[in-house]
C-alpha cells in the first residue's frame, strides 16, 4: 500500500476531507505560532494522489490530528509508512506510569518532565482508550508510602508555605484572565522547579512535607491545564497524570478529584468520549467524601463528558445534580482553587454542552440550541474588569456558534462583536481555534450585511 493510500484510509475514518484538514492542521500551526508552515488548503490531494509527505512540524501534527478523532495511536509512520524522515520515538503521556507508584517516583519524574525545554515536551503524544483509564485510576487506587518528614541544610517552615500557596492563588487568576500562553507557561514550569527543588534539598516536618507534596499537585495540574489551553494535549495529560499521584501522596483528595476531572474535560473534548465519562464517573465516586462545591464541579465535568457522547440524558441528569449541589452550598465556599466556580461559570459549561448535544442529536437541536444561548449570555457579557475573560471569552464563541447554528445571524453577530475586546488580553489556543472557526463560518455569509461589518473587525482582533 502506497502513503497516499494509507493516509486516505485513515481519512476517510476519521471523517477529514482534505480541505478540512488543511483548515485544521492550519489552526493548530496558529494556535503554536507556526503560522508561517502554514498549508494551503488543496496541498493535502497532492498527499493523496502522488503520495507526498511534507516537512515536520505538518506530519506529526497531521497525525495528532487524526489520532484524536479516532481515539487510537497513530504516528507518522502509520501514515507515510516507509518515508519517514527519522524514526517515530515519540514520547508518551502514560511512560513509566503503570502498576505501583511512589511519591518520590512521582517527584523524579515531574522534576524530569519540568526541566525538558519547550519543543522536547511537545512531543509527548496524549494517550486513549484503556492506558488512559488504566493509567489515571492506578493514581488514586494504589496507595503510596506516606510522605515522611526530610532532614537537610534549610528548613522549610509554615510561613513560607502560604506564601507558595498565595503564588498558586495569583497563577491560577492569572490563567483565567489571560490564558495558557507561553510566558504564563513558562513561569509556572520555573514556580514548580523551585518547588521540587525544596522538597530535594530542604528538611521539613511530615506536615509541611504534604503541603509540599500538594503544592506540587496543584502546580502540576496548572501546568496540566495551561498546556491543554495551548494545545498540547500530550504534555497536558502527562502533567495532569502526574499530578494525579502527588495529590494522592498528599492525602489531597479535593485536588486528586479535581485533575481527574480535567481528565475527563480533556478527553471530552479531544473526541473520547467513552474515556471521558468513565473518568468522570471515577471522580464522582471518588468526591462523594467530600464537599457539596466539589461535588457540584465533578458533576459538571460528568455533565460534559455524557454531551461529548451525545448523550442527552445523561447531561440532563449529571447537570441537574451539579445545579443541586451548588444550590445546597450555603455558607460552604469549597477548596480554594474552586473560586473561580460560580453560578454563571456552571450555566455556561452547560450551555457549551448542549451546543456539543445540538450537533450530535440534529433532530433536536433547535430546542438545545435555544437552551444553550441563554444559559451563555450571562458569563460572555461578563464584565471586562472581570478575572474571568478566557472563559468568557471562550463562552461567547460558542454563544455565537450556537445562533449561527440556529440561522439568527444577528445574534452571532452580537456575541462577535462581545467577544472582540477580549481577544487582545488571552493567550488560549482553544479560544483562538473557535475564533478561526468561527471566521471561516461567517466568511460563508459575507454577502450579509451584519457580517460585512463584524468581519473585518473579527480578522484585524486575530
């Protein structure tokens, strides 16, 4: 079988046609600031039809590509097989992570992970199917030795931990404002190296050694989600497996629930949809301990993982338990790292999710679409001084997606013309990918007078 053919087969699995892959791999290069190995949109027919393989960094993104959509291993190879440019070694988010663990496993190999450089850690390819599963349950089944108090040259005393615990508050703020971008990204690798250089080299009591241990969960899972945000799936899920374990070893199970949600929100929306709701079901059973506003976020993240697979009753239930147990909070507010976890922020992940449904279910989408804007408005008008604008900003993408949907161009116009003021201030490759998406569907109605005038605005903000 000739390359041309077996990229063909793999295409017609996935549901690509070559232009659509072009757009895609195209929005990815954007999302990585490699616009300049953009593809033109006919390029890959001459893939097809004589069997060409481009110059990297397209073949391996062409390959992530596919892999997603499938939800099974492809490499380059697979492919282009016998026109590899160099052997397909690429590393894996699940290496070295099977069977039993220890904490200081767990810390050798984040401090391995922190310290590659930029383009080493892209090459991580995400995992699916049971190494995912496998690999995300085995850290918080098995159980680690527990973290023990450690004599060194410095001591590590109380006051220094709530400093590092006010540094987390202010990154995470950070993120939700402006977005995984690559200085964001970078200073919170440099937070999580300094952190995993205490735990190496200073002594502390068992107590400050478990905060230790959790403030490396968190700074792991904060690294986990900013690469996710950026699109790099691979190094995203390993930070986020990793992270997994140094909450479990810190006896943190708010935290441990927490990044196995993310879990699930990732595979939900990176088309595993089955991966995503055994996760999410894991983290409902393992939050049922816990607090009422823990609770009601791993809810939401069930919520999303049924509407990836459009399951529309399974939304319904897992959000109206997510609604109840956000309603029984009373003057409970939940671990820190949910501040951000409002009414507005529940409502518009429930919208997203029945614009996810709408697309899986067309014979009722216009009911779900109707839903869906209304639960987006209220967190995508939200104000600009508000910590919050990657969401909104993300929100009113799909706020618009959702009356374009419903051929009330008006309405898409609208929630454009919201979003624009916020795209200068977020640095996210998933906000970015909706807005080129978005471009490419309202360049199909220029002839339309809102959409002559919001489109230039909408390129000139991109």
């Amino acid at each position: 079988m000739s390359g041309g053919e077996t990229l063909r087969e793999f295409l017609r699995r996935a549901g690509y046609r070559p232009r659509q892959l072009a757009h895609a791999v195209n929005a990815r290069l954007e999302r990585r600031g490699l616009e300049r190995n953009r593809i033109d949109p006919s390029t890959p027919y001459h893939w097809l039809r004589h069997g060409y393989r481009p110059y990297e960094p397209v073949p391996q993104i062409v390959a992530e590509l596919i892999e997603e959509r499938l939800g099974q291993r492809v490499t380059v190879g697979m492919l282009w097989p016998g026109r590899e440019v160099e052997a397909d070694q690429a590393r894996e988010a699940g290496d070295g992570l099977a069977g039993p663990w220890s904490g200081d496993g767990t810390l050798r190999q984040l401090d391995e992970l922190a310290g590659l450089g930029e383009v080493e850690r892209r090459e991580y390819r995400a995992i699916s199917g049971p190494p995912l599963i496998n690999s995300a349950l085995d850290g918080i089944v098995l159980t680690p030795s527990p973290v023990p108090a450690a004599l060194g040259a410095e001591r590590v005393l109380p006051p220094m931990m709530d400093l590092l615990a006010g540094h987390i508050a202010a990154l995470r703020r950070l993120d939700d404002r402006q977005g995984g971008g690559a200085l964001s990204l970078r200073y919170v690798t440099n937070e999580l190296q300094s952190v995993l250089d205490l735990v190496r080299s200073s002594s502390y009591s068992m107590d400050v050694g478990q905060r230790l241990f959790t403030v490396v969960a968190n700074l792991a899972q904060l690294a986990g989600w900013m690469h996710f945000d950026a699109g790099e799936s691979g190094v995203a899920q390993r930070y986020f497996l990793l992270g997994l374990r140094a909450a479990r070893a810190a006896g943190d199970k708010a935290c441990a629930a927490n990044i196995l949600g993310m879990l699930s929100y990732q595979a939900a929306h990176s088309g595993q949809p089955g991966e995503a709701v055994r996760l999410a079901e894991a983290a409902v059973s393992s939050a049922q301990p816990l607090d009422v506003t823990t609770r009601a976020r791993i809810a939401g993240r069930l919520a999303t993982a049924h509407a990836s697979a459009g399951d529309v009753y399974g939304f319904r239930s897992a959000s109206e338990a997510a609604r109840d147990l956000w309603d029984r909070r009373g003057a409970e507010s939940g671990p820190a790292f949910l501040y951000y976890f409002t009414a507005e922020q529940l409502a518009a992940e429930s919208g997203q999710g029945l614009v996810d449904l709408a697309k899986l279910n067309p014979g009722r989408g216009e009911s779900l679409l109707a839903e869906a804007t209304d639960l987006l408005k209220p967190l995508s008008n939200a104000s600009m001084q508000a910590d919050h604008q990657r969401s909104a900003l993300l929100h009113g993408c799909y706020l618009a997606e959702a009356h374009l949907a419903l051929g009330d161009i008006a309405g898409a116009c609208a929630a454009v013309r919201a979003a624009l003021p916020r795209v200068a201030g977020v640095q996210s490759g998933r906000c970015a990918e909706r807005l080129h998406g978005l471009r490419r569907a309202l360049k199909l109605r220029k002839r339309n007078k809102l959409v002559a005038e919001i489109l230039p605005e909408l390129e000139r903000a991109l």
